[in-house]
C-alpha cells in the first residue's frame, strides 16, 4: 500500500509444505512486512534543496529452508549387503538388505528471522546519495547432520541442531 508516495507498508504471508519432513512438521508459515516513509515528501521538507532524498525503511520477515534431500525424516532401506549362506553345495549368496541409518521424524523446517532498519539520502538532485541499513539475521533450528556414534549405522539422521546470528551495518555511498 502506498498512500500519497509518502507511507508505504506491504506484508505478505506464505504457507509452504514439503515432503522432506514428516507429516507432524511437513508445513511452516512464513510472513513479512515492510513499511516506509518518503520524508522528503513532506511538507517541512519543501524548500530544502540540499537534500532531494530522504527515506526511512524498515522491514521484517522470517523464511523456511528445507534442502536436505528426500526422506530424510525417516529410515530407507538399501541394497547390495549380500551375505553367505548355507554349507556345502547349498551356500549361496543371499541377497541382503539394511537400513540406511537412523531416522528422526522430529525434523522441521530451518527458520531465518530477519530484520533491517535503513535511511535512504540523495542530495544535489541525487548527484550523491548514501544509504545506510542495519540488519540482523537469526537462523534457528539450522539443518545439519547430528552427531552419532559410528556403530549407530552408515549415515547419521538430519535434525534441527544449530543456531547462528548474522548481523552487521551496509553503508553504500
């Protein structure tokens, strides 16, 4: 929505499923909102030449992450473990089958909050401008391979395990 190309706010909510979890976390909700003010379009901003630009922004919004391969959520089987068996003239080779590793249907969705503050400038009819913005970025519940002992099989399950905070000022001039 933009009123009088002064104040504008737009938010948005997406529901996205995937088959990569299991059916208790296969859907994550994800919205966001953004708003601004176009100060130079004020009324006390008229006459002021020096500055032909001045924007504050703000915004907000969290994103889901599901790329960690099909069917992790559960346990498959897998082929090629033949094995001996029998004596004499009726050994053979049996064809054999195993799980693949260990299953954690508990896995969801690898989340990503993110929020930014900026001020947008433009003097001299724009010759120069600068644009400043904070951000900080959390990702929870990151989606990593989770640490087992070697004996609990070929591969260890997927799960929710980590945590990481990206923040930091972009200056643009």
């Amino acid at each position: 929505y933009d009123f009088d190309n002064r104040y504008m706010i737009q938010a948005t909510v997406r529901r996205d499923g995937s088959s990569r979890f299991g059916p208790n976390n296969k859907w994550g909700v994800f919205p966001s909102v953004s708003a601004g003010w176009n100060v130079k379009n004020e009324e006390f901003m008229q006459g002021i030449d020096l500055v032909s630009a001045l924007k504050v922004r703000a915004s907000w919004g969290k994103n889901g992450n599901d790329a960690i391969g099909d069917m992790r959520y559960t346990t498959t089987m897998v082929s090629g473990n033949n094995y001996p068996f029998g004596t004499g003239a009726t050994e053979g080779i049996v064809i054999g089958n195993k799980p693949n590793g260990l299953s954690n249907p508990n896995i969801m969705w690898e989340e990503s909050v993110q929020t930014d503050l900026g001020v947008d400038f433009g003097f001299w009819n724009n010759s120069l401008t600068l644009s400043f913005d904070y951000y900080q970025k959390e990702t929870r519940g990151m989606l990593m391979e989770m640490q087992v002992p070697s004996y609990a099989g070929d591969s260890a399950p997927i799960g929710n395990v980590g945590n990481m905070i990206n923040k930091g000022i972009e200056i643009d001039l």
